[in-house]
C-alpha cells in the first residue's frame, strides 16, 4: 500500500472497523467520544467531505495516516501503512450489514437493550462452542437503527458504560469505547483481546470443572475489547502479581504481549503457549487450527 492508496480509504469506514463509533452528526460533520482517552462527551470530529478528523482535546487533527501515526503511536509512514494494509486484511466482511462508501456513517440510534434470547444469536454462539448460560448472565442483546434499518447484535458492557458488539455478520461498538474489568479480588489476573476469548475461558473451565458457577474463577480479568485499547489497561495490569495473558496468536497478540512484559516485568505468562496452533482461544475451543504454510522443497545442489 502507498500513501495515496491508504489517504483514499473513506475514514469513517476505518474507523468503524476498529470498533470507533460516531455518536451523532452534526453539521455535516460526524462527532465521537475520543479514542485517545476516556471522556463522556464527544471532542473527535471527522469531517466526510474531507475525509478528515480533529481532536479538540489534543489540538491534533489530519488525514487517515495522522490518525494511525498518532493512535498508534508512531512517527513512521511505513509503520502506519503497514498497519492500516494489516488492518484491511483482517477486516471480516460485514454481509447484509454494509455501509457504502463516501456515505455519511450515521450514528446508532433507537438503541434497545434486552436480555440475550434472540434464536439467531443463541445459534451464532452455540456455532462457537460458547456456553449459552454464561453468556446470558455476561451478555445484552442489543437493537438499534443504523442506515435506517433495524439490526440487532450480541452486547457485552465495557467500565464506561459502552458496548462492543457482536452477530455472525458484523462486529462493533456503542460509544465510548473502553475496557471491560472483572474484579473477584484476587491478586492474578487473567487478560483476553475480545468478550468471545474472554466466554470461550470461562466455557473451558466449565468443561474441566463441571458445576462450578461461572463467577467462581479464581482470578480478575480484564477483556481490552481490542488490543488498541492496551495503553488504557496498563495501569490496571501492574497493580496483580501475576498476569496470565491469553491473546492472540498473531502479530498484534504477540506485540501486546511484549508491550505488557516490558512494562510489568517478572510475573506475565503467556497462555497462548497452550494453543499456539490455533489463531485464538474460541478457535482453540472450536477445534479450527490455523493452515499451516508448506515447507518449499529444497532441490539438491552439486
């Protein structure tokens, strides 16, 4: 990808691949709670015309590449074309939940929130192995409109009051975007990327403890709804003796983890040892094991 490639990406629609929702529009302008911090109102515009963000809070603003740059911390153009093409590749196609390019991106609106009993989403986590029980007593199911059509999708709570979501066609976010803690007192931690990690732990631990209620686990655990979240979990992550992480088994796993050791030091384990043929914990739980690339024959040489 060069530099013009990646500036004509619609900016709205990078976002929104990150989990980063607007929460209005306004002016022809969208407006969203600051992925850069927690706040309660919105101070991050994007202007769709312009294909364009500024924040109010940082006095930064730009193009798609400054938002990278700056929300991933790097003064490098590679660095951040490299991670907006990694992004494009793992992007998973959102099916009948679309939004056409160089559109507004509208906010969610007439959002409801009820307990989890719709049969298409209860199939989507049988599909993943997930146990339906635990995620009734983790989980929302949300409604809302979007594009003036009504959706519903999978709700799991993050510390400031937001929701990331989740069906079998689509995943994002209700602003603001945060981290999700779960706190049993105790002085160890288990860290997972999303709620779907964090449900298929707690699924195989009823598999190997059989009755055992779910909110008898014996550590914490922080869910980071996204490893970009990390910077924001720090802090938390230091205050436990032990760290067990169970991230990803890819590039952005792998550099979480290392971001985590760096800063916490002695006591971080890494559970991804456990599945390491598998790209993360639900695939482990599923049984899907990542392809593995062939080994080019060498011929022999006189």
């Amino acid at each position: 990808m060069n530099i013009q490639e990646a500036k004509n990406i619609v900016l709205s629609d990078y976002l929104q691949s990150s989990g980063i929702t607007p929460c209005r529009k306004q002016g022809g302008n969208l407006w969203y709670h600051s992925p850069f911090r927690e706040e309660r109102e919105p101070s991050f515009k994007v202007n769709p015309a312009r294909n364009e963000w500024y924040d109010f809070g940082l006095g930064k603003g730009g193009n798609i590449l400054d938002f990278v740059m700056e929300y991933h911390g790097t003064g490098s153009v590679p660095r951040a074309l490299q991670i907006i093409a990694e992004k494009l590749r793992d992007i998973v196609p959102t099916g009948s939940f679309s939004f056409r390019k160089h559109e507004s991106l509208p906010a969610f609106e007439d959002i409801d929130i009820q307990p989890l009993s719709n049969p298409a989403l209860l199939q989507y986590l049988n599909e993943r192995k997930i146990n339906i029980s635990f995620a009734g007593q983790i989980c929302k199911e949300i409604h809302f409109t979007a594009n003036g059509k009504r959706y519903f999708a999978i709700g799991f709570e993050n510390d400031l009051g937001g929701y990331e979501l989740r069906n079998k066609y689509f995943q994002g976010c209700l602003s603001p975007k945060a981290i999700t803690g779960i706190k049993n007192g105790n002085d160890t931690c288990c860290i997972f990327e999303g709620f779907m990690d964090y449900l298929s732990y707690l699924t195989l631990k009823e598999k190997h403890h059989p009755g055992r209620p779910q909110n008898a686990t014996e550590h914490d655990c922080i869910v980071l709804n996204s490893v970009a979240n990390l910077s924001k979990a720090l802090d938390m992550i230091i205050g436990y003796e032990t760290k067990y992480c169970f991230l990803d088994n890819d590039k952005a796993g792998k550099d979480a983890l290392y971001d985590i050791r760096n800063r916490c030091g002695l006591g971080v384990s890494d559970q991804s040892v456990h599945y390491h043929q598998y790209k993360d914990l639900n695939d482990y739980l599923c049984g899907r094991k990542m392809e593995q690339t062939p080994l080019k024959k060498r011929g022999m040489k006189l």
